[in-house]
C-alpha cells in the first residue's frame, strides 16, 4: 500500500497524527526517512529496511524535500504501508522528520539517513531497550562506515558546544570501549528511534537549526532536560555512508550549516555546558575523551539507578554525578555468576555500583568468555578481558587487555579494586604511582589462609583423604604471610563474614578501614510445597575444593549412614563439572551428578532438602543464600553456615559428624511442620539481612575515599 499527502494534510504540530484504523495492527516502528535528491540511495535504504526487519513491525514516511530526481515516485514501491509527503521547497532535516512525526501511528518514531543501509538484527536490540526502560527517551545503534570501521559510537559535547563523535574512524568496532551501553551527550539522527511521547513533550526537532545539523544534538539535550534517558545501544549495528547527501566540506553546501548552527546550540544551552571539560584539551588527551564519554551520569547512564525508576531531577543528578566514583574492578577471570558463587558475589557488587550511580569499569586480566563481558556491557559497565582470541593479535592486544598502568593512568580512576589478594600482590605496587589520590581496596572474596590451615590440620589429624590441596606448615605461612602483606598495603579491606575479619584483624591491628560486604541475594520464587518434592540436592562449583571434599565425605561416610535411615532417597549434584572430571569417582549409588546447568532453580525447586556439607572453608556460602532464597530448606555443618548468624532448628539445620548429619537429614525429610516452619523462617531471614537493598549503602561506602587519620581497626561497617 502507498499513500501521498502534502504538508497541510498531515496535520498542524506534533501532536497530530494519520488516522488508523482501530481494529488494525499497529506497526511497533514508523520509519521516517527524509530526503532530498539521491534516490538510490533512499531505495538502497528502503530495501534493506524490508530485507531485515520483520514483516508488520514498521510503516515508512518518506519526506521529499523538493527532489529534482524520481524520489517522487517512490510511492511505487508499494508495501510495508509506505507513506509520501511532498514539498515544494527544501525545509532541511529537522522540519522534514517533524512532519514524518506527525504521520506516526505507533509509539516508536525511527528517524533515518538515506544513505544508511540496516544489517540483520538490527531492530530488536532498540525496541528491547524501550521496552525494559519506560523513561528511555532516544537510542541509537551503533554506526558503521562501509569498510567495517566505526563511524559513531554516541557523541560527546564539550564545553565549547562543539560535538565530539567518540570511535570514529576506530578500526575495531567492538573493542570494549565501544561495546557497553552508555549515555551519549548526544545520539546521532542518522538513525534514530526515539519514543513519540518523548519526542512530542519536547516539541519536536527545534526548526533554529533547520535545514540541518545540531537538531539530533539539541534534541537529546532537550530529552534530558525533560526527565527521559538517552542511549547508545552497541547489540545494533547499522552501516551509514556519511556525507553522502551534504558532502564534508564545512565552507560550501549544506555542511555549511553546521559552522552556523554551533553557536546556535552553544547559546541554547550555555548553563549545561558550563561544567563540561574543554574539547581542546579533550582532542589532545585521550585520557581526558575517555574520563568524560564512561563518566557516571547521576542515574541517566546505564544501569544507573534502581530499575523502572525515572532519572532524577536535574539537580539532585548533577549532586548525585558529582558524588558518584569511578571504579576499576580487576579480577582474575570473568564473573561466571552461572557456575560459582563468589563470581555471582563480585557480578552482584558490579551491577550494584552502576545502580548506585557510580562509573565502573571491570578487567579480567586472564581473559575469560565474551558472553560475560557483552552481559556487563548492557549495565553500562566496560569491560576489558572478554576475548582472549583478541590477545594473540597485537593489533587489538592493547584494546582488549590494556596494560593496568597505561589504563590506570589514563582514566584517573578514583578507586581501584582488586578481588582477591593475588590479584592486589600483582599490580597493586606498580598502580599506587600511576594513581597517588586513589583508594586502593583490596576485597578478600574469603580469607585463603584460614582455608589452607583447616586443610593442613585436617591432612595433620589423618582424617582428610580427599585430593584437596596439602601444604606443609612452612608452605601455609609463607602464604599467610603474603596474605597479610597485601592486606597491610591496601586502603581498604572488604571482608565477607565477620569470622575472616577478625581472623585477619587479630593479625593486623592496625588495619585502618574495614568493611564487610556480604553476599546479596535476590528473593526467587519459593516453588512448591513439600507434597511436591522429592529428594536431596548438592549444589556447588567443583573446581573449587572445599566443595569437592565435601562430595567426597559424603560418598564416603554421609550417603552410606544415610541410606540406611532412609533407602531409596537420591542426591542430586549440581555444578560446575569441567570434562566430566569429577562424576566418574561418585556416580550411582545414591548419587546423580547432573553437572552444570543454565539455572538451578528447576533443582531448587524439585528437591525436598538442600545440603551443604563442608568440613573447611571460609566466607558465605552461596549454595546456602541461594537455597534459602528459593524457599529450600538446609542441612549443613557449621562451616556452611558462618558469618551468616543462622539459629538451628529456627532457620537451617546444623550437624558437624557424618552421623549427625545422616540423621539430622533423615528426621527433617518426612516431618513437614519443621520443613515448611524453616522454608518460611529461612528465606525472611536471608532476604531481610542479606537481601540486595541491604547492599546499597555497603557498595557506596566499599568505593568511598580512603578512611583519613591514623591507623585503626574500628568495627565493620
């Protein structure tokens, strides 16, 4: 179908709208591509407008501003509900998609250059985005030239008003500088989706700049102004011939506009620009370019913000920028929140930083799975490690795994991270020049040495046969003694449980700031009632060796005691399993090793008790906090339960010998007014002192400045 309406018909402002049909489907995009000659170009655009993207999801308004080719036959083309408004005269860019505007039956306006060409996938990521942010006012994909390098990864405005287009000309796309969400100063009209509510509120495209340039700047700032968000989405990618219908040269044509327009912009909007660095400095300084553009924008940036709330009024966001930090996180590998609990310990503490409107960015110095690192790309996070096939080629090495003094030293980071204290005894003497003012905090995700202790005492008793780690006593205080050395050295320590701090503070005393930062858990769905479940559930990452005892122990001890209480009584066996390494030794009687999983909630759900059975270790256990969240009662030995301060018989129950623990399992399986007794009392618990508000504050103080004046051990936080 095409239709062909001249200005006066298609309505009198911004409000108003082509007539629909109330019983047909509305499209979910109105396309509104203005032109002005160059009509290859426009049916280039068009058909790959049709070749990839989905039947019903879009209409096209094409504005023809005074072509003297056939861009006035266009409407036969026919299909894709495609609509035609016809001037006599040049209006520009801005008067052109105001009136496409007008003509818009859906919610989403696309406001598209002829001369971009759409690639496949491209629409979804930007309606995903409106979609899960009712406050997003304007996003825009990532663009590309036609020779693959990057044309614009979200604009910056410097205090001069002039526009900064950041990665242009990058010759890598996806480095991870470009491949995080974030909050351009301004989004680029060459392809545009912006919400029509949004749009309207602001009145429009401003017509002071017609016919061309500045209006998508101005327009973004406006959104701003006015309480909605704007975006620069990396999933979507389009490619966009710049220049090809106003030419770059700045003196002559239409490019002449943009000189003009500059001090336009910079008088409209002089007081947001006033505390903006100079774009100067920032074209002779990438560290200054790349400070400003992955700066925390006082809840408009990505993740910023508790989810579903709308940004913050102006002043109280400048107030909340101002406060806010900028963090680098450093760690050995990727958060793998999907196989062990201290990765979803550190994946909780990013997304919580980004909530809490801070500026963070995360390495993985030992690489680790891009999966991991596109998920913190969508909470505004950088995140530089993601893919270790980029570390074997120079060209891209220095993207992707950056030198940690170059990137300190650049970005000026105000605090500084280390998870674990490996990580700290790396870099941490090599950063503290490469960044004098900022805090140094080094989180001990749990306390190895205390770990390696119970290890040797157990081996040293002979009770321990299992393939732990065995150190002699020399070998174990030479790691204790590195250990506390780092901890010396650091600004701050985070500590997980009370246990691992006063274990190290005992040691240390002059420790002058401490934190505890537990695990945070999320409330999940309790699942069913205890009519509908049905055995016992091990849920643990088995590269990690407490947990791989603890398997043992029970095979060894537990599981036989306990079948003899209770036949025919299965053990699930949840985890990370690398190559099937550890199902061999224990599969079959009484024990099914399931491996790792996308989600063990199904398991949470289907089991009747959760076990947790380990004899050494230190720190919280998530296996606990995510079973009790889930609404799935626990059987554990007190090592399971530490600096979680859970009561027996109240909120988990507690067994520490092999007996014990048999038959604790057994009385609790068949008796439901215990069972439902702890699902209820457990999960409260767990969620009003562990739950993820809890957390807030905690984050915010684990990034403050440095704790000024003398050394002391104080109480945690």
């Amino acid at each position: 179908m095409s239709d062909s309406v001249s200005p006066a018909e298609a309505g009198p402002g911004p409000a108003s709208h082509r007539s629909v049909d109330p019983g047909a489907v509305r499209p979910v995009v109105t396309v509104v591509i203005p032109c002005h000659g160059h009509v290859e170009l426009t049916v280039r655009c068009i058909m790959s407008l049709r070749l990839f993207t989905g039947e019903g999801l879009y209409e096209v308004v094409v504005v023809d501003n005074a072509s003297n080719d056939a861009t006035s036959q266009l409407g036969e083309l026919g299909g894709g509900d495609l609509v035609m408004i016809h001037n006599a005269d040049n209006l520009g860019f801005g008067p052109a998609c105001n009136q496409g505007a007008e003509l818009s039956s859906g919610d989403l306006i696309l406001f598209l250059n002829n001369d971009v060409v759409l690639m496949p996938g491209w629409l979804d990521p930007l309606v995903e985005c409106m979609e899960a942010d009712p406050f997003l006012g304007a996003v825009q994909p990532k663009l590309l030239y036609p020779d693959g390098t990057l044309a614009d990864a979200g604009g910056a405005v410097f205090a001069s008003g002039q526009p900064y287009v950041y990665g242009k000309h990058s010759p890598d796309p996806e480095a991870p500088t470009y491949a995080c969400r974030r909050a351009p100063d301004y989004a680029s009209g060459a392809c545009l989706l912006v919400r029509r509510a949004a749009f309207e509120q602001v009145g429009g495209f401003d017509d002071r700049y017609a016919p061309c340039y500045f209006e998508d700047v101005d327009l973004s700032f406006a959104l701003r102004e006015a309480g909605w968000r704007v975006l620069y989405e990396p999933a979507s990618s389009v490619v966009h011939e710049e220049g090809s219908t106003a030419g770059t040269d700045p003196s002559q044509g239409m490019k002449r506009y943009q000189v003009r327009n500059g001090p336009i912009f910079a008088a409209k909007w002089a007081d947001a620009l006033a505390e903006r660095p100079d774009l100067g400095t920032a074209a002779s300084d990438r560290g200054v370019v790349e400070r400003w553009v992955h700066r925390a924008q006082g809840g408009y940036g990505p993740g910023e913000g508790r989810p579903g709330e709308p940004p913050p009024a102006r002043r109280r966001a400048d107030e909340q920028a101002r406060q806010a930090r900028s963090v680098v996180v450093f760690d050995a590998m990727m958060p793998v929140y999907d196989e062990a609990a201290g990765a979803l310990r550190l994946f909780s503490l990013l997304r919580l930083m980004r909530e809490e409107g801070h500026s963070v960015t995360f390495y993985a110095l030992g690489g680790g799975d891009r999966r991991y690192a596109r998920e913190l790309g969508r909470f505004g996070i950088t995140c530089f490690g993601g893919d270790l096939e980029r570390r074997e080629h120079p060209a891209y090495r220095a993207s992707y795994f950056p030198d940690p003094v170059r990137l300190v030293t650049e970005r000026r980071f105000d605090t500084v991270v280390f998870s674990t204290w490996p990580i700290a005894e790396a870099i941490l003497p090599h950063l503290r020049g490469a960044a004098p003012g900022a805090t140094f905090v080094v989180d001990s995700v749990d306390v190895e040495f205390r770990r390696l202790e119970a290890v040797s005492a157990m081996a040293a008793s002979g009770e321990h046969g299992s393939v732990a780690l065995r150190l002699e006593a020399p070998e174990v205080s030479r790691y204790r003694e590195r250990e506390m050395a780092v901890y010396a050295a650091a600004d701050r320590v985070v500590f997980v449980t009370e246990e691992d701090r006063s274990a190290v503070c005992s040691e240390l005393p002059t420790l002058r700031d401490t934190l505890i930062v537990p695990t945070a858990h999320e409330a999940l769905d309790p699942g069913p009632g205890f009519d509908e479940r049905a055995g016992l559930l091990l849920v643990g990452n088995f590269r990690h060796e407490p947990n791989l005892d603890a398997l043992r122990w029970w095979h060894d001890e537990i599981g036989p005691l306990l079948a003899e209480m209770l036949p025919g009584v299965p053990l699930k066996v949840v985890g990370t399993d690398p190559g099937g390494k550890y199902a061999a030794p224990w599969a079959g009687e009484g024990i099914e090793v399931i491996g790792w999983v996308a989600s063990t909630l199904p398991y949470l759900h289907s089991a009747r008790l959760s076990v947790a059975p380990l004899r050494y270790g230190a720190g919280m256990k998530g296996k606990v906090g995510e079973a009790l969240a889930a609404g799935l009662p626990v059987v554990g030995t007190p090592v399971a339960f530490e600096g979680m301060s859970l009561q027996h018989a109240q909120h988990v129950l507690v067994a520490a010998t092999a007996r014990a623990f048999a038959q604790t399992v057994a009385q609790a399986y068949f008796d439901r007014p215990l069972w439902e007794r702890l699902r209820s009392a457990g999960r409260s618990y767990l969620l009003e002192n562990f739950g993820t508000e809890r957390m807030r504050h905690l984050v915010d103080a684990m990034v403050a400045p440095a704790t000024p004046g003398p050394a002391t051990s104080g109480p945690a936080t």
